[in-house]
C-alpha cells in the first residue's frame, strides 16, 4: 500500500543517513517523494560530521560535542568526556618530549573525573615517565594501540544514540540480519507442511505458530509466545500467571475456564489437573 510503501521508503532513508551515505538519502527523498523534517535530519548530519573526525583521529569536535551535552551524559553514567580527554592526552604523549609541557597542563582536564576514573589517570600519569625514552619502549606502550580509535568511536556511537533515543544499529540493519536467519528456518517448516498436506497450521495472517531464536543481539523486548494457543501475546491479549505457577494467555484462560479446569502446558500424562477456580 501506499503507506506501507511511505514507511518503508523512510526506513532506508534513515538507514542511508546513519551510514553517512548523505547524497544518496536525498536522491531516495527526491524519487519517492518522501519529505524528511530537518529537525530528524541534522541529528544524523551532526554525527555523521564527528565520526568523520574520529576516523581521521581528530578529536576536536567530539570533545566540543561531549561538553555541550556533558550533564545528559552524567545521567546517562556515561565515561565518553573522559575517554575523549584520554584520547586527547595518549596523542600528545605520542609526539614525544616535546609535548610535555602541553601534556601535563592538558591533564588538569581529568579533575572533575578523578573519583571515577582513578586507577586510569594514575597509570597515564606514569608513563610521563618514560616520555623522554618513547612511550612505545616503556611498559606503557599499550596506550598508544590504534586499535583504540575503533573503540572511542564506537562509545560515542552508542551513547550520541541514545541521547537521541535511537537504537545503536540501524534498524533496517537489524531487520533484514534477522529475516536472513528466519526465513530458511520457515521454508523449511512450510516444505515439511506442504508435503504432509497439513491443514489448519496457518493462521489468518499466513503466520507459522512457531518461535526462532535470533540470538541476543537481536533481543530488544521480551517477547511471550501462549504454550496452549501457540500465539505471541499483546496487549489485548496479556499473559497472565496462574497459581500453578505456569504462564498463558488471556484468551486461552478464557477457553479453558469455559471448560471449567486446567491442564499444566508442562504436565504429564494423567497429572492431576488443577482448577481454574483456584486461580
């Protein structure tokens, strides 16, 4: 439908700006006739801008980013400001004896985090040290591993994200991962149903009552599926805890109260039944 076709259009317009692929969101905007507000776009813009800087090692904007925001970020218990700043000072201790000077008045920026980050801003002011040897032949060389840029820009891709109150990843990212591992998963299910000439396995909305594990990378919500109906439940249809102790639906509560008792979902043959009654 046209709507649905308006949303999905603005799924991959968000997902090309998150990428930074600016010019390509735009031509997308122009050929489908979506209309992106501003105040949505220069979010994106902005990040875009700070990654950009990070990747290049410039810490510069982001540190300017994370003072402008720092309250938000303390109650976000966040320690960004304070890598940055770290970032910021291993830089310098990689130019030598020659930023010393530079170093050591930069470090009156860990005072407002010296509580948190103690065991830290001792270790970095030891290896001034050994500056005038090379920090890269003193047993503080770990500090100057690049692997280290990967790692701040994520940080700030996380908590810029949720300051935002976006997700980390894309959510088109997500989606699409998730269906490649869900749908042979169901072309199996359906090939096995197919042969088997089952009938009444489809629901209404040409749905498989059937759960798949897309690992914790995609969990974001917990989802409860009924052991009797073997239907996700919402909030029309809420789960509900019996006495027993066992989890169903609202409206598989509702058939088996007509029926006057209860079976456990995990109870065994001839197990005693419980009644609904009681709960």
């Amino acid at each position: 439908t046209p709507e649905r076709q308006k949303h999905l259009s603005e799924s991959i317009v968000e997902h090309l700006y998150r990428q930074g692929m600016l010019s390509v969101a735009e031509d997308l905007c122009q050929e489908s006739g979506v209309v992106i507000d501003m105040n949505m776009k220069q979010p994106f813009l902005e990040l875009n801008r700070i990654l950009e800087a990070l990747r290049m090692q410039d810490l510069r904007p982001a540190l300017e980013w994370a003072v402008t925001n720092r309250q938000r970020l303390l109650e976000l218990n966040s320690s960004l400001e304070f890598k940055l700043h770290r970032m910021y000072f291993i830089s310098l201790l990689s130019g030598g004896i020659g930023n010393q000077v530079e170093a050591l008045q930069y470090s009156r920026h860990f005072q407002p985090f010296a509580s948190q980050h103690q065991r830290d801003i001792q270790i970095l002011m030891g290896s001034l040290v050994y500056l005038r040897h090379g920090i890269e032949n003193s047993p503080y060389r770990s500090l100057l591993e690049t692997s280290q840029w990967a790692e701040i820009c994520n940080i700030f891709t996380r908590d810029a994200c949720a300051l935002l109150g976006l997700s980390v990843e894309s959510p088109l990212s997500v989606s699409f991962a998730s269906g490649c591992m869900a749908l042979p998963v169901l072309m199996n299910i359906k090939q096995v149903i197919e042969q088997r000439q089952c009938s009444g396995v489809w629901t209404h909305k040409d749905e498989l009552p059937i759960e798949i594990d897309l690992g914790k990378k995609c969990w974001y919500h917990s989802v409860f599926a009924c052991p009797i109906l073997r239907q996700q439940t919402s909030e029309s249809n809420p789960p509900m805890k019996l006495i027993c102790g066992h989890v169903i639906s609202r409206d598989a509560l509702n058939k088996l109260t007509n029926a006057g008792k209860y079976v456990s979902p995990n109870a065994a043959p001839g197990d005693a039944c419980h009644h609904l009654s009681c709960s």
